[in-house]
C-alpha cells in the first residue's frame, strides 16, 4: 500500500469517521497520482455520499472503496486482444511520442501471436533512425517473423504499403507497423504519419484494422495531449499502456479511457517479450494503488 505512504489517513482517522478534512486529504491524494482533477473530485463526491459521517474500521477501508470505484470506472475498456485478429491479414499500426515502448510492444504482441500460431511480418515504418530499422530486426529474428524494410530516411508510407502487400501475397495472418515515435505537435512528422493512413487505405479502406497508440505510464497530464494530437491525425483504436513495473501510478489512465472513450488492450510490465499483459481493470487497478 505505497500508495498510502505519504498520507497519514490514521492520524485523521482518529476519530473513525470520515470529515471534510479527511475528504480533502483523499482528493489530494488523488490528485498527487495524477487522476487529474476532475476525476478526482468525482471519486471523491461518490466517497463522500457514501462514507461521511460514517463509522470506519480501517485505512483499508478507504483503499478498498477506492479500488472498487476506479475498477468500475475502468471495466468497460477492457478490450481483449483477440479482437484484432479477424482479418486476413489484420492490418496493425502502432503509434505514440518518442520513446514510449512501440517497437518492444511489437515484438512483444508478435511473440505473443506467433505462441498461438498466426503469421507476421512486422513493417519498420519507422525510417528516420537506423538503429529503429535494426531494433525491429532484431525481434523479428528472435521471434522468427518476417520483417519488411527499406532504406535510411525512405517514405515511411512506402514502408507501411510493402509491409501489408506482402502480407497479402503471402496470406498471412498479421501485419504490424511500427512508426516513428514523433512529438505530436510537430506538424512535418504528424504530416508524414497521416500519409501512412492515406496509403493504407488506398489498398483497402478498412485498413488498417487497429491503430495502437502506445502510452507510457511514467508521462502524467502530457498523455492526454498525446492522445488528443494522435487522434486528431489517425483513427485510435486502443491503447497500449507500457512501463507498469515502474513507479507510475498511472492515475491519468482514468482520465484519458472516458474523456476519449478508448479501451485499453495490453499493458507492458517489463522490457523482455513476455512482459505484455492483457488489460484487467481490477488487476489495474491493484497495480495503480499499490504502486
Ligand atoms: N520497464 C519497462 N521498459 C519498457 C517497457 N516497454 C518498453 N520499455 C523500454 O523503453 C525503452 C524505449 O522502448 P522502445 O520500444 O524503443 O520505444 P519506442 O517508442 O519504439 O521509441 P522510439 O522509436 O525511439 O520512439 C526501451 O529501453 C525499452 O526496453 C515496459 O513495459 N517496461
Ligand atoms: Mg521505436
């Protein structure tokens, strides 16, 4: 219960039952794990209308109404990660600022099809940096997927357009394109990943099927601008939050699921290819309040 640490509730708790004072100190809290405001004071309303006044037992008993109403909030964007394997190929694109964990995410969600049996190829869209291209590389060789390329700074839209054909041609079952990481308010870069869009649906106006936009659970109020800008250039699909073995509490995550109705598919917990989970709003939840 880390997430209690700095909150002396027991002090305030004296009495055993629930004051404004005490109230304040739970929004506070709230806040400090970056629920951001509104939400905070919504959790903190539905607190009060239930416990003021009230007689209570514990902390725990704070933690537990706690944990059952952000789980609430959060159940209905749990989206299983079966859903994107449909088509034939299911045409993926993963998106999100620089650094966020989008090329390890690919190799993770390509280790975690492959263990099932589907056929991949992952596509390094991402065209700016050689050593993008080379990451991508190297798990499509420790996965043992195939891996579609072009040169140093070549249009990254091109990329995304052999990657797809070949899935096509080979019929496999998935084709995942990683992108540049790009910040989201540089409009050359923006520019350059809506051309992807264009071209994808060019062959086919259902592709691609899911766009991911990766998040990184570390980032606070920021990722609610990152998935504002993405949205504003690509059809978002789901989210994937990385970086949950960290200290993140990743409060904003509640914030972000209902101001823009996304649902959640993985999370990443870890660097290595089996650190993907899939996203379980009371699992979550533990996570967020024990971090
Ligand atoms: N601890 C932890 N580290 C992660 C996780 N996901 C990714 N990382 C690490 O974060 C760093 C960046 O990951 P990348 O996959 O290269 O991120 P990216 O979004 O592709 O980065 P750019 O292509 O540079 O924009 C690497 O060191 C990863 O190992 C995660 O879930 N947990
Ligand atoms: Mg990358």
């Amino acid at each position: 219960m880390k997430f209690f640490e700095n909150f002396k509730f027991t002090n305030l708790l004296s009495k055993k039952k629930i004051d404004e004072n005490l109230l304040d100190k739970f929004e506070e809290l709230l806040i400090e794990s970056d629920v951001g405001p509104v939400m905070a004071a919504q959790l903190k309303d539905e607190f009060k209308k239930e416990k003021i006044g009230k007689e209570i037992k514990d902390e725990k008993e704070i933690f537990n109404f706690l944990g059952n109403q952000i789980s609430k909030i959060l159940q209905p964007y749990e989206k299983s990660l079966k859903k994107i394997q449909k088509n034939s190929p299911t045409v993926v694109v993963v998106a999100g600022v620089n650094g966020v964990g989008k090329t390890t995410t690919i190799g993770k969600l390509g280790r975690l099809y492959k263990d099932e049996g589907k056929k991949i190829v992952f596509g390094a869209a991402d065209t700016f940096r050689a050593a993008a291209i080379e990451q991508l590389e190297v798990w499509s060789k420790k996965i043992n997927v195939d891996f579609i390329k072009s040169d140093l700074g070549s249009d990254s839209a091109s990329v995304a357009y052999k990657t797809v054909k070949f899935a096509e041609e080979k019929k496999l079952d998935l084709a995942l394109i990683d992108t540049a990481g790009r910040l989201q308010n540089k409009k050359n870069l923006m520019d350059e990943y809506k051309k992807i869009f264009k071209v994808l649906q060019k062959i086919n106006s259902d592709y691609p099927h899911e766009t991911i936009l990766v998040l990184d659970a570390t980032t606070g109020q920021n990722a609610i601008n990152q998935v504002s800008e993405f949205k504003k250039a690509s059809n978002i699909t789901s989210l994937i939050i990385t970086k949950l073995d960290s200290e993140a509490r990743a409060g904003i995550i509640l914030s972000i699921c209902k101001k823009f109705n996304l649902p959640i598919i993985a999370v990443g917990v870890g660097e290595k290819e089996s650190d993907l989970r899939p996203f379980n709003a009371k699992e979550f939840t533990k996570l967020m309040l024990e971090n």
